[in-house]
C-alpha cells in the first residue's frame, strides 16, 4: 500500500507521520490512518536503533513474498 515498501519507521517521521501511499485512501482507510496517527502521537522513536521487523504468524518470525513465475 505505500509507495516504497522497503522504507523505514525513521524514513516516514518528519514532525508528523509521512508515508506515500500508492493510490488514494478510502474515507474508512483514512479515518483507521488518522486513529493510528493518535495512538502514536505520545510514542517517542530512538534515532540510534534500528528497525526490526518481525513477522508473527510463521514461526521462524519471518514474512516470506510469494515469487510468481
């Protein structure tokens, strides 16, 4: 759904959330946008840490692309 889905947490933090989404958010997208832009209103990010992401519905907590032929 966002334009570069290999951009990071720090990548989309300006002074206020930035992502670029591929196509414009439906009303229901973008009200679920701005509710979570409020629950992380108050969380603070740590420039010196990295990104870690971690997939929890395999078990090796890794998300695994479909690769089409």
């Amino acid at each position: 759904m966002v334009r570069d889905p290999e951009c990071y947490v720090y990548d989309c933090w300006v002074e206020d959330w930035y992502i670029d989404f591929r196509r414009p958010l439906s009303v229901p997208e973008f009200e679920r946008w701005k509710a979570l832009q409020d629950e992380l209103a108050n969380v603070v990010l740590d420039s010196d840490s990295h990104d870690v992401v971690i997939w929890a519905l395999e078990k090796e907590k890794a998300f695994h692309y479909p690769i089409s032929i």
